[in-house]
C-alpha cells in the first residue's frame, strides 16, 4: 500500500539519575562519596532507507522513543547510556513540525540523516558534591528529560520529469512504454490512483526517472479528485512533460493545457514556472495527418500569442481569448510561415520512428522553441503515440536534451 503522508510522535531519552553511594571497604572505615553518574539518553536520528518506498510502516505505529539512559552505580560506575532511535524514512521526506508547520528536515539526498532530538544528559552522582564542609553529601542530580516532538512525514517523489495531464490521456501507458514502470493500463479514467516511477534509458550514458501521478481534474488546486494529494509529487521534478489527448474533440489541447496550466499555478507558483514540454497522444486513433498537424499549427499559434501577452506583460490566464481553441486567423498567420517551414524540414528528416539514431539528440519531428522564456514557452511540442510507438524515442531525445538544459535543483 502506498502512503506518502503520516504523522508520529517522537521522544528522545531521558538522563539517567546519577547514584548516591558511599566507599564501603574493608579497613577503610569511613570512605568518601563514590556514587557514578547517570547515563545519556538516545537521540533521535532521522536516515535515508534506500530500501523504503513509502510511509504505509508508520500507519500502524505513533510513537517512537529512543532508550532511556541508566541510573550510576556504586564506585563511581556510570549508568550505561541509551541507545539511539533511527528512523529510516524514504528518500524524499520531509520533516515537519505538526504544531507550527515548520520544516524541520529534508531529506533528499541518498545516505542523508538528521539528528532532530537530542538525548537527555545524565545527573551527576554524589561523588561530585564533596567538598570541605559537606564531606558526605547525599544528594546526587537527576537526570535531565528527553525532548519530544509531534511531527507530520510527507512523502515527495524525486524525480527528473513529471507527467501532468487528465485522467484517461495515456500517461500511464507512455511511462509503460518508455521506461521500465509497469502501472496499470486500462480505457477508464483515474486507472493510476497511486504515483508511479520510471527509469527512461536514453542510450547506455544517459537515462532521467520519469513520475507518473494521478489525472488532474479542474479544481485538484482546491481539493476535488486525487490531485492536490499527489501534486506534491512533481513538487522536486526538474521538467513537467504536459500530456494532452488529441482525441477530445470536446476539449482541445490547447484548452487542456491553458487548465492544467491553471490549477498548477493555483497550487504552486514555482512549480507552474518549471521547464516543460507538450506530447498530444492518441495521435494513432486519429483519421487523417492533417488534423494532426492542424493541431499541431494550433499549438504553435497558442504560444505565439503567449509570447505576444508575455511582451505586453499580460497575463495569459487572464485574458479569455487565450482560453479558447479557436485561435483569431491574426495568430495563426503570424506563425503559418515559420510552422510550414519546420514542418516540410521534419517530413524530410523523419522517416519511420521506431528507427531512430541513438546519437540524434535533436529529434527533427520536434518544434523547437526558445529556451528563453522557460515558463511560457515549451521546450518542444511532439504528437505521440505510445500504443504504435510514433515518436517516442524522439520524445526521450527531447526530454533528455531539456534536461541538460535545465537548472539541476529545484527546491
């Protein structure tokens, strides 16, 4: 069972008590104060486990205590200290406090650990209260108490590249193809109800994990359906590869895009500005090439108009007639000259694309936009099919080479 969010409560230990003991001896008639000190309560210890993929071990179990230390002992003997508690956590976690909802640990690199309580110190025994007037002291320090701390796990996938489309678009079957997930792959909506991870090897020097969450419905930002539960999954992702259906002739991808576009910005501004790419899929369920590369034109002449509002400094969202599919004949003209021009070098370069060169890192089929405009501009607009592998090495190229391109951290 996958569980990406838990809440426990941990407790460091306590000091021991330190002891109050005399020197008894044979011969020795009235011996001093030997009583030992108390022992140091365990830590608590958070650690990265490369073998744990989820937080389902922390559902059944709340409270996690490191040992307590033991109390000194006769002859100044101190009291054996606790043993620390190490809480192995998924790579991925974070720490936060359940009170105040500050982070308290991040743990994303392999082999991280945190120490987040620390121990309490043992009390001194009566041998160190002696002194001139008070020879035989009887009183010896407690040990001091442990910390405790109640605090919420929240599990996030690290990934390269995160899948963000509707339920039923074909991201689970393209993550099948491409890598080596297997999720499961059925003709209804929300088949993915739990995210899924994949390794894409590009050739045998490259390769890039690829995260496939849930479908995203209109209002996941709010609450409605799986999405925000698992949009903080692609939270850490490097690139958002949006998936757009092309057999919606209801639901353009251009008006899939702008509300996917929408609820990421609702959830998460930083991650609404991350580079990203388009596939529109299903492209083997469709009749005729012309209406591919008519949607293709309309794409292009979408981000053409981004471009033109982004120079106005106008908000795309905002502006309705960025909403619609059916774009002014304005846009498309604009971009009509240089989308033929792509499109006759991509039929000239492209032949069959289940035979693609491996040492092709600039797919031709691929619109290559600028890179300048990380957050309004794709990194490349592809038609996919996952089903008859159309275009999918070149998609792996694509993403490959964004991926080179792209800031290596994002918190």
């Amino acid at each position: 069972m996958f569980v990406d969010s838990a809440d426990i409560f941990i407790s460091s230990g306590n000091g021991g008590a330190g002891a109050v003991s005399f020197r008894r001896e044979k011969f020795v008639i009235q011996g001093g104060p030997d009583g030992g000190d108390g022992g140091r309560g365990g830590d608590v210890i958070l650690k990265v486990d490369p073998n744990a993929d989820t937080l389902s071990k922390f559902r059944g179990s709340k409270y996690h205590k490191a040992q307590n230390g033991k109390p000194g002992k006769a002859r100044r003997c101190s009291g054996k200290s606790g043993a620390d508690l190490i809480v192995p956590l998924p790579l991925g976690t974070q720490v936060i406090d359940f009170d105040s909802g500050e982070i308290l640990a991040d743990l994303n690199e392999m082999g991280a650990q945190v120490k987040i309580l620390q121990g309490g110190k043992g009390g001194l025994g009566n041998a160190h209260f002696k002194n001139a007037t008070n020879q035989a002291p009887t009183y010896a320090q407690k040990g001091i108490s442990g910390q405790s701390l109640h605090v919420r796990l929240e599990l996030k996938l690290i990934a390269d590249v995160g899948l963000v489309g509707y339920p039923n678009v074909g991201k689970s079957s393209l993550i099948s193809t491409i890598s080596n997930a297997k999720p499961e792959v059925a003709n209804y909506e929300f088949t993915t109800i739990t995210p899924h991870l994949g390794v894409v090897e590009v050739d045998d020097l490259h390769s890039f994990v690829m995260a496939d969450i849930p479908g995203i419905i209109d209002g996941a930002s709010e609450g409605k359906g799986l999405g925000l539960e698992f949009l903080k999954h692609i939270e850490r992702t490097k690139f958002l590869l949006f998936v757009l259906d092309s057999t919606r002739q209801d639901f353009p991808p251009t008006e899939q895009y702008t509300h996917l576009r929408r609820e990421l910005k609702h959830f998460n501004q930083t991650l609404a500005s991350r580079p990203f790419g388009i596939a529109i899929s299903k492209i083997d369920a469709l009749d005729d090439a012309s209406s591919i590369e008519s949607m293709l034109d309309d794409m292009r002449a979408y981000f053409d108009a981004e471009r033109k509002l982004a120079d106005k400094n106008v908000e795309p969202e905002s502006n309705i007639d960025f909403m619609s599919a059916n774009f002014t004949e304005d846009h498309k003209a604009d971009s009509s000259a240089e989308s033929s021009l792509q499109t006759q070098d991509a039929k000239s370069a492209t032949t069959d694309s289940t035979h693609d060169s491996p040492t092709n890192t600039t797919p031709a089929n691929v619109t290559p936009t600028s890179t300048t405009r990380a957050n309004t501009t794709p990194a490349f607009i592809l038609d996919i099919s996952s089903i008859a592998h159309i275009h999918t090495n070149k998609l792996k190229f694509s993403i490959l080479q964004a991926l080179q391109n792209t800031p290596k951290h994002h918190s």
